[in-house]
DNA sequence: AAATTAACTTGAACATCGTTCAATTATGCC
DNA sequence: GGCATAATTGAACGATGTTCAAGTTAATTT
C-alpha cells in the first residue's frame, strides 16, 4: 500500500548514527549539524526529520549506543571478588572507553535537557545497569543484610567519579591536578575503599 | 582628543554582565544571545563587539564573576580546627551558593573550550584560592611535612565533590539517588574523612 | 493496464544565531 | 567653526534548526 523505501527506518537510523559519528571523528562534535550528517548519509534534511524528531532526539539516540558501549566495555571485567583488584580493573575498561571515545563521551554530559525534564526510563535503566555491575564488585565488603549500605556505598562512589570523568572529558583535569586521569582514579577507588574499611570497623 | 562616552568601558563592561544575568534569570541561560544583552543594556550588537571579543569571552567573563561569588560565599565559612565539622560547614555554603545560582553555575561547566586550549592564568588562581580554602580545613588531619599528602587530599576531596556538584546543578542527581544532595555531599566528606583517618594509621 | 493512493523524499523558505564593518554620530581640540 | 577621533549603529552575511508544500515512486485498486 505504499512505496517501498530504499531503505527501511530502521537502516535510516543506523546511517544517520553513523553519519553523526563520522562528523564527529572527522570534524568535531560542534560540527554534528543537521545539514552535515544529512549529506554525509546522502539524503536530505528533511528525510533526518522524518526518521528523528529534531536534532535533540538523534544526539540523545547517539548518546544512547555511547552509553550501551560503555556497558559492554564493563560487563566484560572479571570479577574474582577482590573488590580492590575488580575495582581497578573496571577502572582500566572505564578509562579506555573514555580515551577511545571521548568526543562521544563528551557529548552525553552536555545534552541540556530543557531544565527539569526528565529523562526516558530506558535511559534510567542503562544507567542502572551500570550501577549493578558496580555493586557486585563491591558485595564482598558487605554481609548480608547490609544491602542498603552497599547501595549507598557505589552511589557514592559513582558520583565521585564521574567527577573525575567530567574533569578528565572536559579537558579541565589538568586544572586540579597534574597527574594522569588514570592514576587520579585509582586513588579515588583507594580512598573509597579505606573509607568503607574504616566505617565497618566501627 | 576623543568623544566622552556616555558610559566608561568598565561602565559597559558591568552593564553587559548584569544584562546577562537578567537574561538568564527571565528567560534562562539557552537565550543569553548577543542581541538579546545588546538589547537589555540599551546598546546596539556592535557595541557589544567593541566591549567582548565575542559572546563566548561575555560568557567567560560572566564565569569568572560567578566564581568570584563562589570563593566570597565560601571564605565566610569558619574555620575551628575540627576538619569534619569545618567540612560540613563550608560545604553547606557551597550548595547554598549553587542552590542560588543554579543556572550561573552550570554555565561555568559548559564552557566549551575549544577542544585543548589552556584556560587562562587568572581563571587557574580563582580555582587554586578555592582550593587554599579546603587546605586550611584538612590541615589538621595532617602532620608537618606531609604537605603533599594533604594536597593529594584536597584534590580528591574537589573532584569528588565535582561529581555531586554537576549531578546536582544538571539535574540528573536524582538519576543516581534520590537523597537530597545536601545529605549526598556530606556523605562524601564523610566517607573521605573515614578514608584518611584509615589511611594515616597504616 | 491505468488510475489511485499513500509513503517517501526533497529543498526552498523562515526565523534566529554570531559576527563583521562601512557609515553615522557626537565629542574634544585647535 | 572645522577637524580629527572615538563611540555607536544596524544592515548584511553565512550558518544554524526547523517546517512544509510539492514532487516522486511503488503498491494497491479498478
């Protein structure tokens, strides 16, 4: 009943995404414009709006495949329940990820959701996944029935490293420290990790 | 041997920046555009020009007030020689002052430095003198001649922080939890200061 | 086979953006 | 009064995100 396009929306996705990411190698990520990736893909502006909302919605998608390679970077760590040996050795995937990818991982943290809105449950779940693989690493240093610390233990040692990963992405490290991003995490991971020693033997 | 200006430089100079701020107050950081300043301070786009190199160096220079505010908020906290009630303290005003200034505050982080380009030397002592401030608070916790030690700490402590602090002002704290991030912050000094303690007596 | 229908695709047009700069205005000086 | 000079203007330019009427093409219907 209609015309059968040459290409179906799905591949349309795919190509518009990997126009963005070839814009993005080879011309920063300022230059991911509606225009550029059109043409990279060989179609017009209008066939990127029949296929995405606007602009936003491809970033966001974008920001989605960046957010499900990071997870397949992590879940691929060995957990030998050495929290401290597991912990660095995420850290190393994590921080490889970031330097093979670090216009695309830039450009998760600037996408400026219109002040108070939130964002889609599917997005809230990926980030969920992230936060499981870290509470497995840290399980051993919990005994059953202290799951509620546990949780609070990887929040918070998430949030302390996205510190050092915003840092790190926005080129503004250098600002407080001079050492590499490398050595600052594992020394974030060490603190966390005598912190959390030191609260149990209380 | 020229004409009188109805207002100095410095004049227009602080009546850009005000004009800025209004804008982002009414109608939010996204239409801080170089007419819209132009139009609030009575003044044409070219005169602009003739103040700010370009709209990116008004928006640097409207940073750089903010972070003045910051360290003149930060530098009331009191200092008693009690590292974890010092801590708490100071960092309440931090997020009094973030609270305030939500929008001003996340635009320091957005500055989009054109991918490696050094801040300027200025911009590096208003961080550094923020940093003096959490020195003086952790000073206690450390003996004579482990002032590297004690700046390796206030690096960590700042970067962790940094990770609450952009969570917060970006709105995607509650991604990851959903205390308040009054209590997220003095969590993390907590869990640093549990940290030192366990690390000084090894 | 022809006509119809509907999805797909296009690209000109619009409003807005940062930026430039020739022209205008208004002052101090001789 | 006339001149030089600084301050100020705003039209113009290229580029952006977005819209949408028009055109194109293939499947369906007659």
């Amino acid at each position: 009943m209609a015309r059968t396009a040459k290409h179906s929306k799905q591949e349309l996705r795919d190509m518009a995404l990997a126009a963005a990411r070839a814009v993005i190698a080879e011309e920063g990520s300022r230059n991911v414009t509606v225009r550029a990736v059109a043409a990279r893909m060989g179609y017009s502006v209008g066939t990127l709006y029949n296929i995405f909302e606007g602009l936003e919605e491809l970033i966001a998608a974008l920001n989605a495949e960046t957010l499900d390679g990071l997870y397949d970077a992590l879940s691929q760590a060995p957990i030998t329940g050495k929290p401290e040996a597991d912990l660095h050795a995420l850290l190393d995937r994590y921080l490889d990820f970031v330097a093979a990818n670090r216009r695309e991982w830039t450009m998760m943290f600037d996408e400026r959701l219109p002040e108070a809105k939130a964002p889609p449950a599917w997005y809230l779940e990926k980030v969920a996944r992230v936060f499981t693989l870290l509470g497995r690493m840290l399980q051993p240093l919990f005994a059953p029935g202290e799951e509620a610390d546990l949780t609070s233990a990887v929040r918070l040692l998430w949030i302390a490293m996205h510190g050092v990963w915003t840092l790190d992405a926005g080129g503004k490290l250098f600002i407080v420290t001079n050492d590499p991003v490398e050595k600052v995490a594992h020394d974030m991971v060490d603190m966390f990790l005598a912190g959390l020693g030191a609260r149990k033997g209380d």
